[in-house]
C-alpha cells in the first residue's frame, strides 16, 4: 500500500480481515527513535565542528625556580676534614649563616694548635732581617757617596801634583838652559885666556887657573841641574800613574760597595717575598680555621644530608647536604618539540595542571576546563636538551580572575602543560591534526609586541 490516495483504506482491512503481513510493513518505533537520536548527533556535532577552539602546543616539565639562587643547591666543603658533629637534622629550617656541622683537620701541615703563633713569630724575625737589610743598603749607600767624595778629592789632590810636577819641570828645564849659557861663558873666557896665557902673557897663570876652576864649578852645576830637571821629569811621571791609578782604585771599590748594595737588594727582595708569603699562609691559616664550620649559604630547608656518620671524612669540593631555599620564586619548567618552538613568544598565556591537583581539561576550550591554572612564558631557551626538545620557564599569571598557584607546590613536582595560540574553528583543527600539521600563528601576543 503505497497510500497515495486521499482515501485510505488500510485502516479498514485491518480491523476486517487482521493481516499479520500488513501488520509488519508499519515502521518500528524503536526506529524512529534512533533516527531522531542521529539526526540530533549530526546536528550537534555540525555544531560543535563550527565552534571556534584555541589551538595550543602542550608539553611537559615539572615544577622548578625563576632564579638559580631559588633552585635546590649542595652545600660543599671548601677544605677536606673529618666530621666531628652535626648541629641540624633534615627537614629543619636554618638561617643564612646557620651552622650546619664541624669538622676536624686532617692534614698534618695544620696539626699544631700554636701554628698561627709560631707563624707569627717568622713573621716577627723576618721583619726584622728586611729592617736589617735596609740599613746595609742605607749604609753602602753612604760608604758610595763617601768613595765618590774621596775619589773627586784624590784626583784633585793628584791633578794638582801634576800640575806642580810640569811647573818643577819648567822651571828646572830653565836652570837647565841658564847653566848651559854660563858653562859656554865660561868655556869662552878659558879658552880665550888659555890662548892669551900661551902667547903673550896678558893672562896670568891664576887667572887662568881661575878661569878653569869657574869653568869645573859652572860644568858641576850644569850636571846637578840636569840632575834635578830628570828627577823632576820622573816625578812628573809618578804623579800622571798616580792620578791614572786613582781612578782604577776607587772604581774597584766603588764597584765592590755596589756589589754588596746588589747583593744587600737581592736579600731585601727576597726578604720581603717571604714576608708576604708568610703573611698570605697566615691569612690562609685563618680563613682555614673558619672552614671547620660548614654554613648556610642562604635561608632554606635541609633536604637531605649526603654524608651522614661523625668521622666520616670529607674531600675538598664534596657534597655534604641539600638545601632548598625558603621562600622560592616559583616558575616551571616545561619542555616543547622542536616543531613548536617558532610558534611561541614570551608573554604567551599557558595553561597547566599540576600532578595531584583534580582538573576536568579542555586544551581547546580554557573557558570549560576546570582545575587548571595559569602562567605567562618567561623565557624560551637558546638550544635544546640533546633530545630535540627546547626548554620554557613559566611564571604565574596575575591578574583578574586567576587562581593563585597552590603553596602546598613542591620542587620536582610533574606538570602538563598548554601553551595558547590561536582560535580556529573545531574542523579546521581536527583536519590540521589528521594531516599533522603545525599549529598556525596569525599575530603576536601583546606582551612580545610590548617588549619589540
């Protein structure tokens, strides 16, 4: 029965003849209901593909500090020792400054409890060789200046000789020249009264004996002279080796008085070296001694003590306990894939759930999600983790509306985490996630403008 007619006649066949074939070409109502339910489903579902989402770029990390200083730190030890006792227990809330335990020397350079003083007393006897070594030098200094001042007065002394030798050498080459004329004088007048006594007699025999004995006297004079201007010359002689030999004199002693100035100097300077060794071991001594007390860098908690037993002995740079600081600026870090990296600018809103906090999530729809909290992009590292992954730290969003990130947070703690982009209708993001393609970024956030 197609009932194509206005006039229906099935209603009256099936009260008259009851077909049971006729009965079952009606449609089920179980059918239409199911039809009804899909249609709803499609209708809903067209509905849903056509809301705007948010496209996002998720990720993992956990819970750490905004700062390296905020961040848990080993306490080390400067110096090797031996631990002696403890003064705080894990868990325990300490000050900066705080002792945290006491250990023991173990080197055997630093056993004597009087060390400091017997360095004390090398630095008492050093000072007083370098006052030593300043006066030798102070001393040799004047012995210099008194050689200098002998030396300038002995070559005058000498120049002066000299000086006399040439005169005494002038005036008995003079002498010498006189008596020379009176032997000729004399030679003269004997001759010519030789000559007078052998021919005519004018000269008397004495007088020409007289002659002869003036002419002997003036001859012994002339050699005694001559005598006098060689010694003189000799003389002269003496005085210029002398005055060279002055010089040679003093310069040996000069030379030698130096030398030990020298010598004295290298002592001073050696001197002093030592003194300002002993004087950095004495320091170092002091500043060692302050080592025996291992402190607290910063306010914090104990953790987590590395080294446990007294006597148990410790190197120098080794770890001994934890310590997380107090009052931490908390910040976490998240890790996203390399793929994802371009997409993100600091300033970016993040959503995160944090591991033990209950929370209903909608990536796409922060509006619907229940639970989560939010945070601001700090900052985005240069390189990866040798993984392919790159770094985010996050710091807490303020502002109207937010929830304030729980105290009860602790360092360490696992957290999944949202980073928002872009709306974009539900179909677009189901047909970008079935052909795996990266989110897309149609304009910056206002916080990376800002800082641009």
């Amino acid at each position: 029965m197609l009932n194509i007619s206005k006039q229906s006649v099935s209603d009256a066949v099936h009260e008259k003849y009851e077909l049971h074939s006729l009965k079952t070409l009606h449609t089920p109502r179980s059918a239409v209901i199911l039809k009804r339910w899909l249609l709803a489903i499609v209708i809903i579902l067209a509905v849903i593909l056509v809301l705007p989402w948010q496209q996002n770029v998720n990720g993992k990390g956990e819970i750490s500090a905004l700062t390296p200083k905020d961040r848990p730190q080993n306490i080390q030890n400067i110096i090797s020792g031996r631990i002696e006792k403890w003064l705080v227990r894990e868990g325990d809330l300490v000050q900066a400054g705080d002792t945290l335990l006491v250990i023991s020397e173990m080197k055997d350079d630093y056993f004597d409890p009087n060390y400091p003083k017997r360095l004390q007393e090398q630095l008492l006897a050093k000072g007083d060789a370098i006052k030593s070594y300043q006066l030798k030098i102070q001393s040799l200094d004047n012995q210099i200046i008194a050689l200098q001042e002998n030396n300038n007065f002995s070559l005058q002394k000498a120049r002066n000789k000299v000086r006399q030798g040439y005169a005494k050498v002038t005036s008995d080459s003079t002498d010498v020249i006189a008596e020379r004329v009176q032997v000729n004088i004399a030679q003269v007048r004997y001759d010519r009264g030789e000559d007078q006594y052998k021919n005519g007699g004018l000269v008397s025999l004495s007088e020409l004996e007289s002659r002869k004995l003036k002419l002997q006297e003036v001859q012994a004079k002339l050699i005694s002279v001559q005598n006098k201007l060689a010694i003189s010359r000799q003389e002269l002689i003496n005085a210029k080796i002398e005055l060279n030999s002055i010089n040679a004199e003093y310069a040996e002693k000069i030379a030698k008085a130096q030398s030990d100035r020298s010598s004295a100097l290298s002592s001073l300077a050696t001197g002093e070296y030592e003194l300002s060794q002993l004087q950095n071991k004495i320091t170092n001594v002091d500043i060692r001694r302050g080592q025996y007390y291992v402190k607290a860098p910063q306010e914090g908690y104990i953790v987590k003590a590395l080294k446990a037993g007294i006597g148990e002995t410790i190197k120098e740079g080794e770890s001994i306990c934890t310590l997380q600081p107090s009052a931490p600026e908390m910040a976490v870090e998240m890790y996203v894939r390399a793929m994802d990296v371009p997409l993100i600018e600091a300033g970016r809103e993040v959503r995160m759930q944090f591991e033990g906090w209950p929370s209903l999530v909608f990536s796409g729809w922060p509006s619907a999600t229940v639970g989560t909290f939010g945070g601001i992009v700090k900052v985005i590292d240069r390189i990866d983790n040798n993984k392919g992954e790159y770094r985010l730290l996050i710091v807490p969003k303020v502002g109207k509306g937010e929830q304030v990130w729980p105290k009860q947070l602790r360092m360490g703690s696992g957290v999944v985490g949202w980073v928002m982009l872009d709306d974009v209708p539900v179909w677009y993001e189901i047909w970008r996630q079935l052909n795996a393609f990266p989110p897309t970024l149609k304009e910056e956030p206002k916080a990376a403008l800002k800082q641009k």
